[in-house]
C-alpha cells in the first residue's frame, strides 16, 4: 500500500503536467483509473478522496465539468437543438465559435443523422441549394474547418473524409436524440429530465433558407418530438397519480399548458385533475381557456371528450366557448426591454473582415442575453433586442435589465465596433400569440435610444427612471436633447432616518446585543405587503450593528430567482470575489478557488465545490455537503473572530427551496460567533424557526414626521405634505412616491415602480379574488361585501374571504371606521392594468347595479361609457340634465360634449339628429349661462342647433329661432334681434304654443328696451308677463329654472325705472327676486339680483347695488374662468370703493370685468365702459376715462342704441368739471338732460339736474364753448 501511495503522489505530480497539455477528458479517465485501483481499502478510499479533492482544486478552474444538470454519465459533449442553440464541449460553452446560422444548420443535420455519414455534396444541396455544385462544396468546406475549431478540444468526435463527414454521438449527447431514446446514442433521460431539456421548437433560434428539403427535415423531426412529449407527459402524470401527489400533478400541468397551449390533451388533462380534487369552479374556468385558446389559434371548439369531463350538453360548450372568446384580452405585466444597436465605427476596404467581426459580436451579445434569461426578439439589422419579465412574470425586471446591460457594456470587443445601449421599462402589453412586446411599442421606446447612445453608454427611458432611484443615473443636457445615463458604479445610498418603528426597532436591537458565541442564531422574519417599511426598518438595525462593532452581510432574493437555486448566495459570492479582486495586484493570477480559499478561509475541498458551483447553471437538488460549505462561506467571511454577524435575507417570499435550506441549516445549529438573521418577507414564515414581527401603517404622528423629514429636499409647501399624508395611508413607499410625482408635477397615476409591483401582486390572485380586486378599482365609491357581492353574485363568505386576501396584500387598507378602502393610489396605479374587456364587463355590471338602484345619472353615465355600452349618449344626457337641477352648469356643459361625442352609437339617422339638435340647444343654453349669451360658444352651439333642426319639426324651428335671437341680442344686432323676436311669436301663434307666445313677447320686449324704445319694450312686456302667468310651471330642468318669468318683470322693473317709476320699479323688482328664489335658479336669481341693482345705480344709490351684489357673490359657484354674471356682480360690488379715488385694488378689479363682458355680454360692454369711466375719474385719470368713453359712444352708433347715451354725456362733464372747467361742464350735463327728455331716459334727468344745482354756470363764459372733454 505504501508503494501505491507513493504512486500516487508520482502520478499527481503527472497530471499537473497532463492538466496543463492534454484534455481533462484525459485526466478523467486516470481519475477513474486510481479510483479502480485502490477502490478495495476503504483507508485509501478516503486518501483518494483528499487526492482528487486536492487534485480539483487545481485541474477544476482551468477545465470547469459538465453542467450540473447534465446526467450522471454525460458525454464529454452537449448538444442541444431544441429552443436556443447551445453546444458544450468539455464543460465550456463553444456556441460562440460557431458564429453563422447555416454552419450551425450543418452541425444540427450532422447530429440528426443518428451517427451515420452524410456526404458532401447532400449538405450542399441541402444548405445552400441556390449556390452552384463547387461553390456548394467550398461552402461545406469553410463550415467545416469552423466545426473543426470548435472542437479542437475533443477532435475524435469529428470524423471527415474528401467525400463524407460523420458526427459521433457517442462523444456527443444530442437532446433530440436523447429525448427519443434513439438507438445511435448511449445517453438517456428520463421523463422530468425530457421536460425540463424541452426548450421551444427544433432550431427555433435559427434562420433556416428557405428551403423544401430543410422545411420537411425539421418538421418530419418536430413532429417525432412533440409525439414523445405528449407521451412523456402522460407518463409522468400517471406516475403522479399513482403516488396521490395531485397537487404536483396539477402544478406541473398548468405549466405544460403555457408551454404547449395548442395541445388539448394537456387542458384535458388539467380539467380532469381540477375535478378529482372537488375545484369544479377552476375547473370551468380551465375548460373556458381551453375553450378561447383552441378557438383562436385552430378555429375548432374543444373536443367530445373534453366536453365530457363536465357534463356540458353540446349548446352549453358553445355558450361557454363564445364567452370565453369573447372576454378574452392581452396580457399587462411588468416589462423591461434591451435594446443594444451596433455599428462599425471607421471606413473600412476590407468588408468581409467588417462583417465577420461585427457577426461575431453579435453571436457574443446573443450569448450574453442568452445565459441572462432574458426572451430574445429576432433582431434587425445590427440591432438586438432583450425583454425581461416574460414568459415568466418578474415585478422588478428592470433590475435583470440593468444587469444585462451593464455586462455588455464591458464586454470586449473590436475598436473598430461601436455598441449603443437603450433600456427601456414599463407595463406593457403581451400578445396572446407568445409575443411579449403587442405592436412592438416597447422596442419603439428602446431602439431610438440605442441609436442615440454613445460609445459603451447606456440610455433611459422617462418610464425607466420612475422605477430607479436618482443615485443610478445621471442626467444631461447635449445636442439639443436631455439624455439619461446608466451610472456604472452608482453612489451609495445614505441610510434614512427611522420613523414611527421605535418599538420593533428596540425589539431587534435587544435581540441583537442578546447574541452570544456558541448559541444558536436568532432568527427574525419582518413580515408586511410591499412598501411598508420592512427594508427601512432593516438599514436602521444595519447601521446599528455596525456602530457596535457588528458585521453586517447581505443577501437579496428575487422573483427571477425563484427557479435558480441558491442565486441569492452565488450572487453575494461573486460580488464578494469581485471587489477582492480589485484589491489583488495587477500581477497576480490567483484562480477562483484559491480566492475563496483565502477570502473565505474555506477547506480546499470547499472552495472547489462553490468555484464549480459559480461557473456553472443548477437544476439538481443539492447535496448537503454543498449547502454546508455556502454556510461556512457565509460565516467564515474575512471578519475579526468573535465579532457579531448579522446576515439580512431581503424578499424571502421568493427565496428557492435549496436557499431556504441553507438559511434553516444556519439556524438549527449554534454558531461559534454570535450569529442574527434577518429576513424580511410579504408572507407569513412556512416554519416557525424565526420569530415574526408584523408591521403594519405608521400612525398620523409618525406618518407626519416621516414626510417632513423626506421632503427637505425636494421643498415641498405645507398644502403638498399634507396631502402626501392623506394619500398615503401611512405607508412609507406611497407617501416616497407621491413625494416624487409631487416634486416632479407627475400625474398620480404615473406612479410607475409602485405599478409594477402591485401589478404583480393582482396577476398572483386567484381568479375569483382577481375580479373582485379589479371590480373595487373601478367602484367610485368604498367597497363593501353587501354591494360586491349584489354586483358579482357571489355569496358574502366569497367576497370576505376576497377582502381579507386583498388587505393582506396591501391593495385595500382599513379606515377610521373598519371598513375596507381602497388607497387612491393603488387604485390609479392599477387601474391601467385591468385589460379593456373585463374593464368593460364589470362597468357594465357596475351600471347595471345602479340602475336597478335608482342612483343617479351622473353615477350611471361614466359606467356606461366605460362599458361601451350604446345607450351611453341618453345617460350622458340625462347626466347633464340632472346637474342642472344640482345648479352645476359647468359640469352639465362637459357631460352634453360627451353625450355628442357618443352620438354615432344611436342607431337611426333621424335620431341621432334630433338628439343632437336637443344636445346643441342645450349646450347653447349652458354657455349663455357660464361664458356669457354673447360669447362665441354660445354662438356656435346655437348656429349647429339651427343647421340640425327638422324641416318638419315646428316646435323644432321655434327652439332654433330663440337660440338665434340670444345670439343676435346679446351681441347688439337689435335689427336682426327683432325680426327674429317677431318671427318666434308668429311660429308660436301658428302653433298655439302660449308658452313660447309670452317668451316671444319679451323678447321683441328687450330688444326694444336696448334700443330705448321704453314705451313700446313696457307694453311687450305686459304682453309677456299677462300670458306666462297663466301657464303652468315648467319641470324646471332647463337653465332658468321653474320660474323663468321672473326675468320678465325685472326686465320690466328696469323699463320702469328708466321711465322715471323709480319706488315702482323697485317693488316689482324685489317680488321678481322672491319669485326667482322658489326655484333656486342661479342664472334667473343672478340677473333679476343684477337688474335690481343696475335699477339702484340709475337712482344714484349706489351703495344699495354694492351690498345687494355683495350679498349675492357667495353664492355664486366658484371657478377658475370667470363669466359675465360674476364680473358684472363684482363690478357693481366694487364701485363704491373704486369711486372713493383711493383704492387702487377696487379699480384694478372693475378694469378686469372689461375683457369678460366685451367676450360674453357685448351688448352690455357700453354700459360697463361707464362705470370704469366713472372710477378713473374718481381716480383722476381723465385721458384714460376720456377713451372708455369714446369707445362707448362708437358702441352707441354702431348698435343704433342711445339707452346709456346721457349718462356718457354726464360722465363728460364730470370731466370738465374735474379738471376745472365748469362752463363746459354745464354744457355737457345740459346735453345730456336734453337726450333724456327726448328719449324719455328720466333717471339721467335727474343726473343731469342734480349736478347742474351743485355747480352752476358762472353768468359770464370765460372758458371756449365746447363740450367736448380736455384731452
């Protein structure tokens, strides 16, 4: 034995040597040698276990093995054909040699040939059939010198002659061949490992010529391996219900089923699974999925058989099937997208070298997507695409994006090669046809800034940076564009200031100063839904054990891990390498393992297993030997001895199995340092190992100081904060977002990384629990069971079973009160994932509700559109109908142009015109009540009112004609205003209409009184009052309300006082004021308030008409556009402090008003040019006085009016007597007393009179005679 020993150790020294010039397929076998030569003692047996565990330490790094999901006796090469194209040869991924599609073809034919020889000239013709035979030939030539390349390593698996090449499978393991247990290869794999080598279709990666010959190669091979996989997959089922794992079963299938969606056997098989475990529910809704999928791809319904499995009659799979159809929508998840754009950077002769390097870089930056995970899009031209978060749905793809796009922004590559990155993240639309990106609108977003990017840079989208903190990137201003650039090595964040956690931080903070050596590990789990606080709560006690001569480690799971084993580990490992060897010296050539060796402080045997686990992709469960040395790894850390560790495990809900062994190895058993592991997770623990600490909101307090403490540097103002505490339901990551959105001006629904996150929280829900979800996103209102439950049929133990799942998750919070709520935020957030047709459905449900529930129109209508439901225009009408009776004009204006924009849906031409004649009518009715009944849109509803009223349709043309004299009124055209009056009282009289008769009549009324004919406006007034009172009240749901009338005796009331009735006028006017107060009408109320007060003006008492507008401007509604009625009530509530001459504001004010009556009320303008007039002289500016005046005057003559005439003529005089000239201010007060009497306007005589006694001619003019005004 001694003498084997020392040969032994002269074989060693041997096979450093060997390692260093032979192939490790060589070293293998004298491995296997010595293990068959000393294998009878079990004392050399364990020397021959230090052997090879030495002898791996040095042979492993320079040769790694085969992967480890490879089978035990793997051959010393892999070939995989089916999904992506990959061929391993000694454990080293080889794709790259081979850097063009067809020689990759080559390869694949070499391989399906089943170890037989294929000659030449056959790869020719059928590779390159459009190429001549010696080119054809020279072709197979160059395609085989680059295989033979690429298996330099294993030359003998390669065999050629002038005329035939064969591929030994025997060397190489062929999946295909494999997975058909085909007789020309000695590997085999079992069912599981069939499944999980299933990749996607035989060459899928690859773009095949166009070809007959290749097409019926690969689809006769296609279709041999879809039939083993369907009976692999009934194996494999029956082996599970043999051994009554149903769950497994269940699981498995539903996994086929996104895999292979097009094959029925697989949805059978599920529905039948669903049924033996008593889910006859999910059941249903597994056949309504197969029922949409078969229907849309193959165009068949489900099979006899499948319709069997529950009992539906052949017209209830129908019913089943259509509806299935017809709910069916694209996919919403979390996306993020690569774009990488390469270009040659210099001029180049030498084209072919150009291509082949810019080829081979291509092939490299495939490989790199590839072995990231991420779903490869066929690229164009020199432009590759990388989507992450599909198939598989990952809330925080942006992170694997960044990943990837920070490793091909180092990769090496030519100088002459130039590579552009655009990263692009958002939620995203997924195409029912195995597509992730529906209409390409995510690559729109991120190949534009590839092209942008400069050399090795890496651009952000807008909707990228809402999901990263501001320290990741930076922002530039270049080239007339702000560009977004990835930072390599962002800063480091600075831990934030704790609040509102003080009891459950001195809870940890006692745990953590309790440790002690050689005790079992305390073990934490914080548990909460996502954005409560778990993450801050740990930095604090980070920060704290550090401060106290702690050690503080951290691992961080994510749900693009959950499949990866150990990734959280083997990430922190290879960070921790990474920064250890940036600190080595440039010379220095340690191999991995030697680092963890020295890093780490592991056994040799140790460092072997974790360097051969870093380097290589796992899929087999793992040894315990393997789990013991990561924990060793995790312990051993280069830390002084003795000190405290405390390891934080972040996002433990998507830890993997084999990580959460090596965290329950930790725990079970005391540690020679003292040890604290802190995890945090949105679920409860599985075991109970770990203490829990749930954390919940923070209280108003704590909330409140959180804010003002976040908010330092963004300066948000008090109003900002509090409405970031009301939003944010005391949870920290709502109260951070809406801080960012607020100091940014984003909308709130643009809260991006809070999106995706609750995105994924609503996919994982069951089905059930999801339509709930979605339902109380849409509900204006706060849910409750008894309203959820009416609106879905479902009983009240579905939906508290529902609300309990939905609080748990964070979508709904409790109120003050107990009752579920949904925060605004989540709910604008998610609001934009529910797909367009089950958004439809449930408003239609909602409407539905509402109306069996009488609630109101203005409830009912958004519903109703949301639904795309055809009745939508008569809701939005009835909408703007009931504003009216809640005194909203503004509002009823927006509900009417939502009405017409929905009129296309009523059916009949003749129809939908008349509903929008009555829409237009209506709208011009609401302008003339809020912009003024001379403005420009209450011209244009009026003018398409006209244009779309019947030809047969009197009542019809009676309502036309009135809006056209509104228009023709209150614009000043009283000719054209007249002919128009007179016109609606002979359609009225042919009609018989009395109503219409007595509006008439005040309307010839009215035009008479602006054009000054007082005697003949009074008797048509009469006429109008006489006939409305005797008509009956009308519903009130017009503008004016019940008592409308009421304007007739105001109108009548100011006729009166113009006529010198002044007591008269005033009494008539206060019964109209009362009559316009039954009704609570705004605009009727508002103009009988402002003729009374135009009345108390004309009497000189002017501070009557102040303090009856005064009282009158409470009442209006407030708004950020002002309208005539308000400029008019605030000019008259604020003359009497513009006419002291000392208050600035009170003139500032009346010149405002003029814009608003000039575009609303012009044919008031001339008035209210007298008034401005009359407080500027107050003001002593008599030039700017003097102007108002000259332009009322040319009003005046253009309008043919002379009612506001005298009081211009006073106003002048006023003037003159301001600026010291009395003469001529007599003689303008004298003018204007002789206008008044010649008009009959008696209350300027009274003006005129009044100021004449004040101040009287001197007897002798000494001043020129003249009564015009000094300029």
């Amino acid at each position: 034995m001694d003498r084997m020993l020392r040969n032994i150790t002269f074989n060693y020294r041997l096979l450093v040597f060997v390692k260093k010039n032979a192939s490790y397929s060589y070293v293998k076998r004298l491995l296997n040698a010595f293990a068959a030569t000393i294998a009878s003692s079990q004392r050399y047996n364990q020397t021959l276990t230090d052997f090879l565990d030495l002898l791996a330490c040095h042979t492993m790094p320079a040769t790694p093995p085969a992967s480890l999901d490879a089978p035990a006796d793997s051959a010393p090469a892999l070939l995989r054909l089916m999904g992506g194209f990959n061929l391993t040869i000694q454990g080293v991924d080889c794709s790259h040699r081979l850097n063009y599609d067809k020689v990759r073809l080559m390869l694949a034919v070499l391989a399906l040939a089943q170890a037989r020889p294929v000659t030449r000239a056959q790869l020719a013709a059928m590779i390159w059939p459009d190429t001549e035979t010696a080119d054809g030939r020279s072709r197979v030539r160059h395609a085989l010198h680059t295989l033979r390349q690429a298996f330099e390593t294993l030359p003998e698996a390669l065999e050629a002659d002038n005329t035939r090449i064969t591929l030994r499978t025997d060397m190489v393991q062929v999946d295909v061949l494999s997975l058909l247990g085909d007789e020309s290869t000695p590997f085999r794999i079992d069912d599981p490992q069939c499944l999980s080598w299933y990749r996607g279709p035989l060459l899928d990666s690859l773009n095949l010529p166009p070809s007959d010959t290749v097409q019926a190669w690969r689809q006769g091979w296609q279709a041999r391996i879809e039939i083993e996989m369907a009976q692999c997959r009934q194996r494999l089922i029956e082996r599970y219900v043999q051994e009554n794992d149903l769950p497994r079963a269940i699981t498995d299938t539903k996994r086929w089923i996104e895999q292979w969606p097009e094959d029925e056997a697989c949805h059978r098989q599920l529905i039948r699974l669903l049924l033996e475990t008593g889910q006859r529910e999910a059941a249903m809704l597994a056949f309504e999925h197969c029922s949409r999928i078969l229907g849309e791809r193959l165009g068949v319904p489900p099979s006899p058989e499948t319709q069997a499995l529950l009992g539906l009659t052949p017209r209830q799979a129908i019913i089943v099937t259509t509806t299935a159809t017809r709910h069916h929508e694209r996919d919403f998840r979390p996306l993020a997208i690569v774009a990488v754009t390469l270009n040659w950077r210099t001029p180049t002769r030498d084209a072919e070298l150009a291509v082949e390097i810019l080829e081979q870089t291509r092939h490299a930056i495939s490989s790199e997507i590839q072995s990231a995970g991420a779903w490869s899009a066929p690229a164009s031209g020199n432009t590759l695409l990388a989507y992450f978060g599909y198939p598989e749905l990952v809330e925080r793809p942006i992170e694997n994006a960044i990943d990837l796009a920070r490793r091909l922004s180092g990769l090496p590559m030519h100088e002459s090669v130039n590579i552009g990155i655009g990263l692009h993240a958002d939620i995203a639309l997924t195409n029912a046809d195995k597509h992730p990106d529906a209409a390409g609108l995510m690559e729109q977003a991120a190949t534009p800034l590839s092209w942008q990017a400069r050399h090795r840079e890496i651009l952000l989208s807008q909707s990228a940076l809402q999901r990263l903190p501001p320290r990741q990137y930076i922002t530039l201003k270049r080239a007339g564009r702000t560009d977004h650039v990835l930072e390599h090595r962002p800063g480091t964040a600075v831990v934030p200031r704790l609040h509102g956690r003080s009891r459950e931080f001195d809870h940890l903070a006692q745990q953590w100063m309790r440790l002690l050596p050689g005790r079992p590990p305390t073990g934490i789990v914080l548990t909460g839904f996502a954005g409560i606080g778990k993450s801050l709560l740990v930095d604090a006690l980070a920060e704290y054990a550090a401060k106290t001569e702690g050690h503080c480690l951290r691992l961080e799971c994510r749900d693009a891990w959950r499949a990866q084993p150990l990734q959280p580990m083997l990430h922190w490992l290879r960070n921790q390498l990474e920064a250890g060897s940036a600190r080595l010296p440039e010379e220095s050539a340690s191999t991995v393992t030697e680092r963890l060796y020295e890093q780490f402080g592991l056994k040799p045997g140790q460092a072997a297993m974790i360097d051969a686990l870093l380097q290589s992709s796992i899929r087999q469960p793992i040894a315990s030997d393997m789990l013991e040395a990561l924990g060793a790894a995790l312990l051993h850390e280069a830390v002084h001895g003795g000190q405290p560790r405390l390891i934080v495990v972040e996002n433990l809900q998507w830890a993997d199995p084999a990580t959460l062994a090596l965290l329950r190895g930790l725990l079970g058993k005391p540690q020679r340092t003292p040890l604290m592991l802190l995890g945090t997770s949105r679920q409860q623990p599985a075991d109970d190992l770990c203490q829990t600490l749930q954390l919940g909101p923070l209280n108003e307090i704590d909330m409140a100081q959180f804010v003002m403490h976040r908010s330092r540097q963004i300066k948000l103002s008090r109003k900002q904060r509090q409405h970031v505490m009301q939003l944010s339901h005391g949870v920290p990551l709502y109260a951070l977002q809406l801080m960012r959105q607020t100091a940014q001006d984003l909308p709130l629904d643009h809260s991006s990384s809070l999106t995706d996150t609750l995105c994924l929280v609503l996919r994982q829900l069951d089905s059930g629990t999801q339509e709930i979800a979605q339902l109380i996103l849409l509900l204006d209102e706060r849910p409750d069971s008894a309203t959820l439950g009416r609106i879905l049929a479902l009983s009240s133990d579905s939906i508290d079973t529902a609300l309990v799942r939905l609080r748990h998750d964070g979508i709904l919070m409790t109120a003050v009160d107990g009752q579920p709520e949904c925060p605004v935020l989540v709910r604008l957030a998610l609001r934009r994932t529910v797909p367009r047709r089950t958004a439809q459905r449930l408003h239609a449900l909602i409407a539905r509700h509402m109306i069996d529930n009488d609630a109101l129109a203005t409830r009912i209508a958004p519903h109703m559109e949301q639904a795309d439901d055809p009745a939508t225009p008569l809701w939005w009408q009835r909408a703007a109908r009931q504003e009216i009776l809640e005194r909203q004009p503004r509002r009823a204006s927006a509900s009417l142009e939502r009405a017409l924009s929905h009129a296309h849906r009523i059916d009949t031409s003749e129809a939908r015109r008349l509903f929008e004649f009555e829409c237009q009518l209506f709208l011009g009715e609401l302008a003339s009540a809020t912009t003024g009944p001379g403005a420009a849109q209450t011209a244009r509803a009026y003018e398409a009112a006209s244009r779309l009223a019947p030809a047969d349709n009197a009542n019809a043309a009676l309502m036309g004609l009135w809006g056209q004299w509104i228009v023709s009124q209150h614009t000043g055209r009283y000719t054209e205003a007249l002919e128009l009056a007179r016109r609606h009282l002979r359609v009225a009289l042919d009609l018989q209409h009395p109503e219409a008769e007595g509006w008439a009549h005040y309307a010839i009324g009215q035009t008479y009184l602006w054009c000054g004919h007082l005697r003949d406006a009074e008797h048509a007034l009469e006429q109008s009052i006489a006939i409305l009172s005797a008509v009956p009240a009308n519903d009130g749901s017009n503008i004016y309300g019940q008592h409308a009338a009421a304007l007739t005796h105001a109108t009548l009331a100011l006729c009166q006082a113009l006529q010198g009735q002044g007591e008269q006028a005033l009494l008539r006017c206060q019964a109209a004021i009362q009559m316009a107060m039954q009704s609570d009408a705004g605009v009727t109320l508002a103009g009988c308030l402002l003729l009374c007060a135009r009345i108390h003006y004309l009497l000189e008492d002017i501070p009557a008409a102040a303090a009856l507008c005064q009282g009158l401007l409470p009442y209006m509604p407030a708004t950020d556009q002002p309208d005539p009625w308000q400029s008019l009530t605030r000019a008259y509530a604020a003359l009497p402090r513009a006419l002291d001459g000392q208050d600035t504001a009170a003139l500032e004010e009346l010149q405002s008003t003029l814009p608003v009556i000039q575009a609303g009320m012009p044919t008031l303008l001339n008035s209210q040019l007298c008034l401005v007039a009359r407080a500027l002289i107050a003001h002593r500016q008599f030039d700017a006085a003097q102007a108002l005046l000259d332009q009322a005057d040319e009003i005046n003559r253009s309008q043919s009016s002379y009612t506001v005439e005298p009081e211009i003529q006073c106003l002048r005089g006023d003037i003159w007597l301001a600026s010291g000239h009395i003469q001529q201010a007599c003689r303008a007060w004298s003018l204007a007393r002789e206008n008044a009497l010649r008009h009959g306007l008696l209350p300027y005589v009274c003006w005129a009179d009044q100021r004449i006694q004040k101040w009287p001619a001197p007897d002798e003019l000494s001043q020129p005679e003249s009564a015009t005004a000094p300029q």
